[in-house]
C-alpha cells in the first residue's frame, strides 16, 4: 500500500473511498483518471476479507460482466472516452483512496516470508522467473487478492506481473526453461479444458479446434491446482501509445470481419495487443486497408506472430490525430462492450 504513482499501468489494484475494488485496463491511460474495471465490492456476505472488511467479487471474467456493472457507478465514474470513443469506468485520481503495489506486496513477502501456502507458492514462481529465465526481482509484482490481502489458500489464485518491454520478451523467447524446474512444469492443451470450454460458450461461432490452435500457443505454468500464467505490463514511459495522442470513431454499428497478414508483433504481448499489418481491401472503408489489430480481450493476448494471416472481427475503427489533421488511419478493435461475444481473432 503505497502512495497513487503519477500514471498507473495495466493489472494495478486501486480501491475508492468506498472501498469498492478496481483493477486498471491496459497501458492507454490517461492522466487525471483511471481507465478500469470493478472487481470486488464491500458484501457482509463475500468470502474474501481484507483489514475486517468483507467483499463479494462482481467481475465474472467476460466483458458482459463490466457493462453489467455500469450501473453500480458513480456518474462521475463513467466517461464517454475521447480517445478511445466509448462510455469507460474511469475512476477519478482524486477519488482513490488505496493504491495496492504489486512489486512492493511482492516484496514484503520476500523479505518477511510468506504468510500462508498461497504467499509462498507466489514466491517460489517470482523465484523460478528469476533463476532460470533472469528476470531481474526488481520487475516482477504480484497482484490479484494478494496484493490486497483478500485471499484465501483455499480458493484464492496466484497473479504474477513481469515489467518491461524487454523482460516481457526474455519471459517469452526463454519460457521454456522454467520447464527444468523441479515442482512447476509448463501447461498442455489437456489443462486448458475448462477454459477452451468457457471461451466456446462466450464466442461460440469458434470452433473448438480453432480454440485448440490459439491455446497450444499459450504460456502458462502449472503446479499443484494452481495454473499461472505470468502477465507483462509495460512500464509507463513505454507505453506505445500516448493517451489523447490518437481518437477512434466506430465505423460501422454491426463487427466487421477482415483477413489480416500480421508483420508488427512488438506489442502483441501486452493490453492493449497491438499488431501492425495489412488487412484485404475492406468495403465498409471503401476499399482502404486496415492497419492494425488492437486487442483488448485477454484472452487472445501474446498468440498471434509475425507472419501469421489471422481472421479478425470486431470494431472498425477511423484512427486519427489532433496533431495531424491529414492522418487518417483504420483499424479493428476486438474486445468492445458493444462486440462482447462477437469478436475474436482466428488462425487461418
């Protein structure tokens, strides 16, 4: 629990005055607010505890569950976004009253021990990016219930943050190491069930052997019932995209599908995944190419690769910039509330 930092990222835990718990939304942020989802609100009934406080969790996982929150906000809490061109949950900087550090609650449990098996099953996965892929302990953070103190052994996951473009990809390129560990192993698709499952019932128009394709492509390492996979988070002065530096207007009210030859995977590991390429001539734009994929449904975060012609539908989108009035560019937005269960990205 630290002071709020001049401009928050992607995965950090934020709670207001009201004690209702958020988790922010990607490296696209802008300054005086926080573009974010609730996760958790104050319940004499919820089942995770944090400083004698009792809290039930609101956020299911899909995208439907954050418009079905909306109207639990303050009106101050929703912005009708000029950047990204959507009504946002954006908590107000002023109204924050916590900031829950992922790299400091990390550290208390390295330096003090771990509390609990939960705590220590946390340390010893921050141990094994650290020994046998080189992360530095200084770029590693956890977050989820235990950044906050709300979980529970029994029934609580284990998040783990990675910071920095470049470890972001020293994670990817040496995953595989962490295989030469002797209690973690790396995940297979038969472990992937319940989720191959739940993402077919949220998108159903893929099919499984599709699903199948994307997921034998995830990294994720299990050990015991826990299966974790590491997430990179920009540090803020990598951020590719600026707040406020680019707006997006809807194109069309219905999601638009494209066929997309991806050659720009430099951002494709983080949230927003950014992936520069050329799409086929697109009607709806009068025959213009689309020039990037902008990804914010997690669920196909860090699978796609250079080289790779992919299916896309989602949200087309105009891309222009208030310092130039002549640029005018598109792209296509998988993740959108209005989209959810819509959108999605397929191998072809």
């Amino acid at each position: 629990m630290t002071g709020i930092p001049l401009r928050l990222r992607d995965r950090d835990i934020i709670q207001d005055q009201e004690h209702r718990v958020f988790v922010t939304i990607g490296h696209i942020q802008p300054v005086e607010r926080v573009i974010c989802y609730l996760k958790y609100v104050p319940d004499p009934n919820g089942k995770w505890v944090s400083r004698g406080v009792h809290y039930r969790r609101v956020f299911t996982g899909r995208i439907t569950s954050i418009s079905q929150n909306l109207g639990s906000l303050p009106e101050g809490y929703l912005i009708d976004d000029p950047h990204l061109g959507a009504v946002l949950p954006e908590v107000p900087k002023k109204d924050i009253s916590v900031y829950y550090s992922p790299e400091q609650r990390l550290r208390e449990i390295l330096n003090d021990g771990p509390f609990d098996s939960l705590e220590a099953t946390a340390q010893m996965i921050a141990e094994a990016l650290h020994d046998y892929v080189g992360i530095n302990m200084r770029y590693l953070g956890i977050t989820g219930s235990i950044a906050w103190r709300a979980h529970s052994p029994q029934f609580s996951d284990v998040n783990l943050n990675v910071y920095g473009f470049s470890n972001a990809w020293l994670l990817q390129n040496e995953f595989e190491a962490l295989n030469e560990h002797p209690k973690l192993r790396l995940c297979t698709r038969s472990d992937w069930s319940h989720s191959l499952a739940r993402l077919h019932s949220r998108i159903p128009m893929l099919e499984s052997k599709e699903i199948c394709r994307l997921f034998g492509r995830r990294n994720a390492l299990c050990y015991d019932r826990f299966r974790v996979t590491p997430t990179p988070v920009l540090l803020p002065d990598e951020a590719p995209i600026l707040y406020g530096s680019e707006s997006y207007s809807t194109i069309s009210s219905e999601p638009v599908t494209i066929r997309f030859l991806v050659d720009d995977d430099s951002y494709g590991l983080f949230v927003p995944s950014l992936l520069g390429g050329k799409s086929d001539p697109v009607p709806e734009i009068g025959g213009n190419n689309v020039t990037r994929v902008m990804i914010y449904d997690g669920i196909f975060r860090a699978l796609i690769r250079n080289g790779d012609e992919i299916e896309v539908t989602g949200s087309l989108q105009q891309i222009t910039r208030p310092d130039d009035p002549d640029f005018c560019e598109y792209q296509i937005m998988v993740g959108t509330q209005r989209g959810a269960g819509r959108e999605y990205v397929r191998l072809r």
